[in-house]
C-alpha cells in the first residue's frame, strides 16, 4: 500500500480523506496542489509528507527550468516556502525540503536542466530510504514484541503514513510476519478517525486481528489488562525524547504510565529535530474546528460553542519507554542517547 509514489511523469496520493470506503489514487504535477494536498491531508504522516515535500521541489524546478539561472533561483525559493508552510508540525517536512535546497546551493554551477535532474534523483533518493527505513524499524521494534502481546496503537502510523511500511505499524507487520500471534487495539482517534479509517483498514486487509475502540476506551482496557503494549508513531522527536504525536497521545502515554504498560515510539531518525532541546519548542498545528462541529459533513455541534483544535500533543519523555529507529532501539536516558544518531551513518 503506497500511499505516494512517482510514476510516469507525475506524483501519484492516495486520497486518503476518501478511505475507507473509496481507494482513489490522485495525480499532480504542480507544486501548489502538491502543496494543497498536504494541507488538506489528501497526504499525512510525517513521512510521507517528506516524501511528497520532496517531489514537490522537483516539480517546482520542473515549471521553471527554462528560465534564466537567476529567475528560476528565485522562484525556487518561493516553490520550498510555499510546502514549508502547509504543516508547521512534522519535522520530515523541512528535513525533505532542507535536502533538497542543499541539491540547489550544491549544485548552482551547473544548467538548470542538470539540476532539475538531481533533483529528481534526491526525491527518489528520499522515497527508498524511507521505505528501507521502515523495513528496518519493523526489524528492530519486532524484537520488544512477545509472542501473544496485544497492542494499542493511537492514530495512524502504516504504510499510509509512510512510502510504504509503516512506523508503528511497520513494528507490528514485522511481529505479525515473524510469526507473533499479536493483536491490535486501534484507538478511533478523533478528530479525524484516522484510527478508525486507516489502521483499521490497513491491518484488517492485511489479516492482522484488530480490534476498533473509541479513545476514551484505551483506559479500561489496560484496566482490564487486555493491553501488553503501546506503540505509536510521532510527528517531531526532540533531543531530550519528548515526542510530538496526534493529539491523544499524551492521554494514552499518561494511561499506559499508571497502568505500568510499555509505551514506544517507532520514528526515523528524520523525525529527530536535533536542535530542539525539548517538547516546548514544538509549534503545535491548530487545524480549522469544523474537523471537531462535524464528523462526515454531519453537525454535530451547536453553532456559535467555542471550540479548539490542536492537531497533536506533547509525550513528555517520561513516559517513554523506548524509542525504535532505523539505527536500532533508543533508551533513557535520551539527551545522551539520542545526539549519538546525527552522527551515525
């Protein structure tokens, strides 16, 4: 399941606004739908959103490559602040977009054409390392996993959040192809239901036992000690291992602290903003409240209420037991842990 990919001369999403009940596949080839399919979330995950950024800046260079070096440098600088502005969250945003400026300065030397080539090549280069990324995540997470555990994972964080595996969910296909005989409690993860909508999806399809709760379920179900383990994706990981996820991850970290169940955070290495010393730096997105009066077009809120609506919240790394990366598991304490992955190839 790929929810983005380059194919025949155009960036191809999966709707995934449209899931599950419709599988549509878009195309674009202009940066400024790109862009609007980000924030519209036609695309979401942290990386694949890096994913998509990416293109994006190639398809950006692509509509300007005949102009003169000077015009198409300027207007370069305008297609990488147009997707650096969609979602302020997601640190694999301005990772993907940092990559690709650096093929812009690196390269200035050379014809438009030539770059617009390299540039092709490091979105492609972004795309496979993403997708072996999560293969490798899976490999390292699977190992925490007991044969029979039951875990609850908050939001989606599959294949359709990634180019291909999956973060969290990438750890429990691995567990689930190794032979585990685990199962699944999604968390429906209002405001959106992206738990109810996409992991519900992506695991039942793929045979993997799941079982749909409402988020104000998770609690009693480790009461009732139905849950061995959380794991979840993350949209920023600071330097001392706070993690900013879908809202409701707090909540479910809280949970799982006082019931003394595990809670772990699959992400790559791209997700780490190493120069954010802690949770407080992170901008947390506000997204428009009619996510919140309506479910499905349907009101459900009386007009005029006041409303908030952050898109997600701050794990303090307290309450986190360990964090799975492409380079292996990362454990307490983190702000010296974690600086020990820049450097690492």
């Amino acid at each position: 399941m790929k929810p983005v990919y380059y194919e025949e001369g155009v960036l191809k999403l999966i709707d995934q606004t449209k899931l599950p009940t419709e599988l549509i596949i878009r195309s674009y080839t202009d940066y400024r739908e790109i862009a609007k399919a980000i924030v519209v979330m036609i695309v979401r995950g942290a990386p694949a959103i890096g994913v998509t950024a990416g293109y994006g800046v190639y398809f950006g260079a692509l509509e300007y490559v005949n102009e003169t070096k000077e015009v198409f440098y300027d207007k370069m600088k305008e297609v990488c602040a147009l997707l650096a502005s969609t979602r302020p969250t997601a640190v694999n945003l301005f990772w993907a977009i940092k990559r690709m400026g650096c093929v812009l300065q690196t390269n200035s030397n050379k014809e438009c054409s030539q770059i617009v080539e390299l540039l092709k090549k490091e979105a492609d280069d972004i795309c496979a390392e993403d997708i072996q990324m999560c293969r490798d995540m899976g490999k390292y997470g699977a190992e925490l996993i007991h044969a029979g555990d039951t875990i609850l994972t908050h939001c989606n964080a599959g294949a359709l959040a990634t180019a291909d595996y999956g973060t969290a969910l990438g750890v429990i296909r691995a567990a689930h192809e190794a032979g585990k005989n685990i199962s699944v409690y999604a968390d429906e993860t209002r405001p959106l239901l992206q738990g109810a909508r996409l992991t519900a999806y992506e695991l039942h399809a793929e045979g993997i036992p799941v079982t749909l709760i409402t988020d104000n379920m998770a609690g009693w179900m480790m009461k009732q000690g139905k849950i061995d383990g959380v794991i979840v994706g993350a949209d920023r990981i600071a330097v001392n291992g706070d993690v900013a996820n879908k809202i409701g991850t707090y909540s479910v970290s809280v949970l799982a602290k006082a019931h003394g169940i595990p809670m772990y955070v699959a992400a790559p290495t791209s997700t780490i903003d190493f120069a954010m010393k802690s949770g407080d730096e992170i901008v947390i997105e506000e997204r428009d409240c009619r996510e919140i009066s309506h479910i499905c077009g349907i009101q459900v809120a009386p007009d005029g209420v006041a409303m908030e609506n952050p898109a997600f919240d701050v794990t303090p790394h307290q309450n986190v037991t360990a964090i799975i990366t492409e380079k292996g598991v990362v454990y307490p304490p983190y702000d010296i842990n974690i600086p020990k992955l820049s450097g690492e190839k």
